[in-house]
C-alpha cells in the first residue's frame, strides 16, 4: 500500500498522512501552537495513492519549489496536488513541509530516509541570490532568428582588504 509523509524542513520526524482526509493547523498532529495558523487552516485528501490540498483558512496555505524558493499564496477553497518533492507551509517560511511519496514498510523507511539526506544536502548549497529567468520574448513583428552579439569578456575582478571597513565588510570589489 503506497502513502505519503510529511517531513518537517526545519527539522523533526516524518509524519504519516493517514488514507482519506487530514486537518492541518494548530494542534498536535503537526505539533504547531503558533497561533496566526488556524486549527483548520487547511485539508488534506490522500485517496488512491494522490494527495491533494485545500486551504480553508482566510490565512492561506502556501507552495514552494524548494524550501530556498519565495512562497506562493494558495487561494482559499480551491484543490491543489502534490507530488513526492513538494514544499508548502503554513505561514511563509514557516512550518514547512516537504511531501514524500511511501510505499511498504521497508521501501518507506528508505525513502524518508533518502529525502532527509537530499535535505541536508540541500542546505549545505549556497543558493544563488537570483532566480532563474529565462529572457523575454522579441516584440511582435521582430525576427527571431536575428543574430545576436556575442558579449563582450568581462575584465577580471580583484578582491583586497580594506582597514576602513567593519570586518564582516572588509572586502572591496574592483574591476
């Protein structure tokens, strides 16, 4: 039989989602007593092996690519699906929890297992302080295929000391 977990993404046990549906808020299922989440802030549905969920609260529950990533409000009333991987939390950035697709007993303490370690490998990254954005499209009416300059070598950057600064500021970028 195949089932999900809840693993906790700053830290603490994977939490087993029973069949059918499941309360979130503040309460002792997920052990949450901040008081901004509702005891029905929202509704998970896990029926034949899908897992969904709902926002029921005012306060909405929110989605992430990654824990790194910028939350997304989710709109109040609505179903959302979620997938082995996914990131959504209660408020953002705080109570997050990462979806982990289970199957039979052995094969579930191996997976959460594995997303736990994929986890700490996940903060040991630096994280680029930039997303990833693709260039726009050319206006209407424009070529596509139009040749495109090649850009130009950037000149080598140095990094010195400098006294005047507070330690944690001390090093000077020139070009």
């Amino acid at each position: 039989m195949s089932g999900f977990h809840l693993v906790p993404v700053h830290g603490g046990g994977p939490i087993h989602l029973p069949p059918g549906d499941t309360v979130l808020g503040r309460g002792p299922f997920l052990g949450v007593s901040d008081r901004r989440v509702s005891r029905n802030h929202g509704l998970l549905e896990n029926l034949n092996g899908q897992l969904r969920l709902k926002p029921t609260h005012f306060n909405p529950c929110f989605m992430q690519s990654s824990p790194a990533d910028d939350p997304r409000p989710l709109q109040k009333g609505s179903w959302y699906p979620l997938r082995h991987g996914d990131v959504f939390s209660l408020l953002p950035g705080q109570f997050m929890y990462e979806v982990v697709a289970v199957g039979g007993e052995e094969e579930e303490e191996e997976q959460t297992a594995s997303c736990l370690e994929k986890k700490k490998k996940k903060e040991e990254r630096p994280v680029s302080p930039q997303p990833d954005v693709e260039p726009p499209p050319p206006p209407i009416g424009q070529d596509r295929e139009q040749p495109q300059e090649e850009p130009e070598a950037a000149a080598p950057l140095h990094i010195e000391e400098s006294e005047d600064l507070p330690t944690s500021l001390n090093k000077v970028c020139k070009l």
